[in-house]
C-alpha cells in the first residue's frame, strides 16, 4: 500500500468516525427538541385547563348571581370566553386520544350545563357537577401525561450524559486508532529511516532490516542504502588510487634502480658463458643467473604493469609446462625448507590463451607464499585439469599448502593490495596475480584447505576448439 493511498486511508477513518460521532448528536438533539416540544406543549394544555376552571367558575357565579353573561374588560377574550377557550385548546391536540376525548365531554356537559342554566330547571347543579369532573378528568389525565413527559424528559438527560460519555469513549477511539495507524505506518519506518540515515552519517551499516513500507520510504531507503555503498565503493577506490600512487613511485624508482644492474648481470653472465673454458656445471649456473635476472627484469616490468596496465597479448600455451617453470624457478627456496613440489595434471598438454610471463610470475607469487608458510619437510601440491566454471570451461591451477591457512576474515583480502600477514611481505605478489590474471580473462580465489593449510585457485578460458578432456593418464611429477 502506498503512502498516499495510506493518507486517503487513515482520512477515511477520521472522516467516518466524525460522522459517527455527529450522526449521534444529531439523533439526540431531534430527539430532546421533541421531548421539549411536547412537555412544553403539554404544560400549555395544562395551563390553558386551568384557565377553563376559571372561566367556567366564572360563568357559575354569574349565573347563580343572575347577572347578564357579560365579558369584564379586565379579561382577556380567550380567558373570559370558555367556549373560544376550549375550541382551540381542543383543535390544538393533534391527534384523537384519551384527552381530546376529555376535551370534546368537557364541551358537552358545557352545552349540557348552559341549557340547563338557559332553561331555568332544576338541575343546574348535576350539569355543573357534570362539567367540574370534566375539568378533574382533564386535569388527571393531563398530570399523568405530564409525569410520562417529565419520565421522558428525565430518561433523555440520562440519554444525554451516556451520549457525552459516549462521545467522549468514541473520539479517545477516535484518538487511539488514528494514533496508532500514524504510529504503525508513518512514525516506525520514519524513526528507522532516521537510524539509517544516521548510520550512514557514521558510515556504518543499519542494525536492523531497512525499512520495506510504505513503497515511498522503502524506496529512499533502498537508495539511501546503495548511496552508501556507492561511498564506500569511492572511498575504496580513492585509498586504491592513493596506493596505486605510491605503488607507482615505487615502481618506477625500483625499475630505474635494478634494470641497469641487471643488464650488466645478464650481459657478464652471457659473456663468461661464452668462453671455452667454462665446464658443463658452471655453464649451468651461468643460465640459471640469466634466466633468474630475466625473471626479475619481468617482475620490476610487472609492477609498472600494474600502475599502467597494457593489454595481455594471449596464445594458447601448455599450462603444465608453464607450471614446470615455475618449479624450477623456486627450486632454491623449497631445497631451503626440505619442501616437496608435487604437479597433478593430466598426461596431454592442456592448452589455454594465456600470456607465459606474466602467468609465470602469478604463479610464482602464490608458490612463494605457500613455501613462506610450509612447515619445513612439508608438501606443496600444484594441480592442473579442466573444469567448469559458471558454465564455461576452462583450465584450473590450484596451489595447496599445508601452512598455516589463511587469515581471520574475509579470504579475499589476501589479494588486496599491501595486505600482507608476514613482518617483512609488501603485500603487492598476489595483488599483482590477481590483475595479471583478470586482464587474461581468468579469476583468482582462495580458500582454506580442509586438511589445513590454504587453496589459492587460478581460473583461465579455454580456446573455443577444445582439447580432448582426460585425466586417467595423469601423471605426478616430484
């Protein structure tokens, strides 16, 4: 639900509630303005009766006296008048009941009593009698319909009080549902939208669910959230930009400081390679000075690489052999620890688009960090073979220790640049893999390795004609 057709809701609610509430008051106004219609009514019946005893007491006197049936000008007509009186007293009873009935013998024992009067017989006083217990009937029954009027009057100020307690129950209703509809649908996303954008403020993550309703909110805070990795993501490419600076510097310094040496290394070591009385063995270590500067010459080109990245320049190329080379470039160093270097790979050359020098010295990284933490006279297992890999083949190289594993947190941070977990490491070797391996197509992960120790992964495309898949020829090279 949206937050306007929320609005138009909880505008509903207010509006059908006063509506209610009004309907009621209405109801009991018509209703109290009927009770006091009739007592008032019935009072002025009750006063106009009255009057009725005057005149006709009155008119007894005058006819006993045997003065002339004249109206006093101290009188009103309607008062000195009985029979004007009663006419209109009697016409405005609405409807025939109990008292106009009353009325209607009062006005027949009247004419009774003045034809009586007028005859000059001996029975005035019956007819007067007659009209007297009129008058009495009228009054009772005028007084009982009063007390019922007066009851009513009564039980409608009772009616009043239950409906201003009513009123009152049904607007703290009133009160309570919209409060908690506002509470429930507006107040809770806006206080957890402020956590947010608090968090955000302190560059940390929400401590609760973002907020999912109404869709306005959830939309700003979606947006709210994605800003925040937006930031972070400039903030790390800043701090990546700010290391890729001094990694620069560093390169181009160190480039700058070794290349020359190493040419003059290179050159003696080819010059004195040259001469005839150079025996077999050392003509052996003279290759191995040549191809270690070579190898270094493409390290300190690597690290200009990775400031200023060119394009790989891929040819398919047997993986295993390349994986020999790199054995045989850290034969020192696992003679060093007493370590075993142990390739799995198929028995046929598996051949992949991959850049050799570059691939080398990716490998040659994560080879120096599994014998830095190799226990010394333990095993490094490099394997090779086909795999899928989000639904595409390609060659895995998986480098395994049984060292010390990798460190607490998240396992890509190894590959982040100037981590490093060693006391004298720059953190740079994997960093430097991992965009090698990028830019030839392929991933870089780690993982821990369940019997201890770590899994550094390297994932490569294969060509589009692929090699016949095999491993039950595969051989173990120690």
């Amino acid at each position: 639900m949206t937050l306007r057709q929320r609005l138009m809701l909880v505008y509903l609610v207010v509006v059908l509630l006063s509506c209610a509430t009004v309907g009621l008051a209405v109801l009991e106004i018509r209703h109290s303005g009927k009770v006091v219609d009739d007592l008032r009514r019935w009072e002025d019946t009750v006063l106009k009766v009255e009057k009725l005893r005057t005149a006709f007491e009155r008119d007894v006197l005058l006819a006993i006296s045997g003065v002339p049936e004249t109206q006093p000008a101290t009188l009103d007509p309607e008062e000195a008048d009985f029979l004007t009186l009663l006419n209109q007293t009697r016409a405005a009873l609405g409807e025939f009941d109990l008292t106009r009935w009353g009325f209607s013998k009062l006005l027949d024992d009247y004419e009774n009593w003045r034809s009586e009067v007028h005859a000059g017989t001996v029975r005035p006083l019956e007819a007067t009698n007659a009209v007297r217990q009129s008058i009495e009937f009228l009054n009772s029954t005028l007084s009982g319909r009063m007390r019922e009027l007066r009851m009513s009057a009564q039980e409608q100020d009772e009616r009043t009080v239950t409906l201003l307690a009513g009123v009152m129950l049904l607007t703290l209703v009133h009160i309570a549902i919209v409060g908690a509809i506002l509470r429930r649908w507006f107040l809770r996303p806006m206080e957890r939208l402020g956590r947010q954008v608090a968090a955000l403020a302190r560059d940390e993550a929400p401590s609760e669910p973002l907020v999912a309703s109404p869709p306005e909110l959830a939309q700003l805070a979606t947006a709210m959230e994605q800003a925040r990795f937006s930031l972070d993501a400039m903030r790390k490419r800043l701090i990546e930009s700010e290391r890729m600076t001094t990694v620069g510097e560093f390169a181009t310094q160190l480039a700058h400081n070794l290349r020359n040496p190493l040419a003059s290394i290179r050159a003696a070591a080819q010059v004195a390679g040259k001469r005839g009385e150079v025996d077999d063995y050392a003509r052996a270590r003279l290759g191995e000075i040549i191809a270690a500067a070579d190898r270094l010459n493409r390290w300190v080109l690597g690290l200009t690489e990775f400031v200023r990245p060119r394009p790989s320049e891929l040819a398919s190329h047997d993986i295993v052999a390349l994986v020999r080379q790199v054995k045989d470039a850290v034969v020192a160093e696992l003679a060093s620890k007493e370590l075993v270097f142990e390739i799995v790979a198929p028995a046929e050359p598996v051949a992949v688009p991959h850049e050799p020098p570059s691939l080398e010295q990716a490998l040659i990284a994560a080879v120096g960090n599994a014998i830095d933490a190799s226990p010394v006279g333990g095993r490094i297992i490099a394997e090779v073979a086909w795999v899928e890999q989000n639904g595409r083949r390609g060659c895995r190289v998986a480098v395994i220790d049984e060292g010390s594993g990798l460190p607490v947190g998240e396992p890509e941070q190894v590959f982040e640049l100037n981590f490093s977990t060693k006391e004298k490491g720059l953190g740079i070797g994997l960093s430097l893999a991992r965009q090698a391996v990028q830019r030839q197509g392929g991933m870089v992960a780690a993982r821990p390795n369940p019997v201890g120790g770590t899994i550094v992964e390297f994932w490569l495309p294969a060509l589009a004609v692929e090699p016949t898949e095999g491993t039950d020829g595969a051989n173990s090279d120690r």
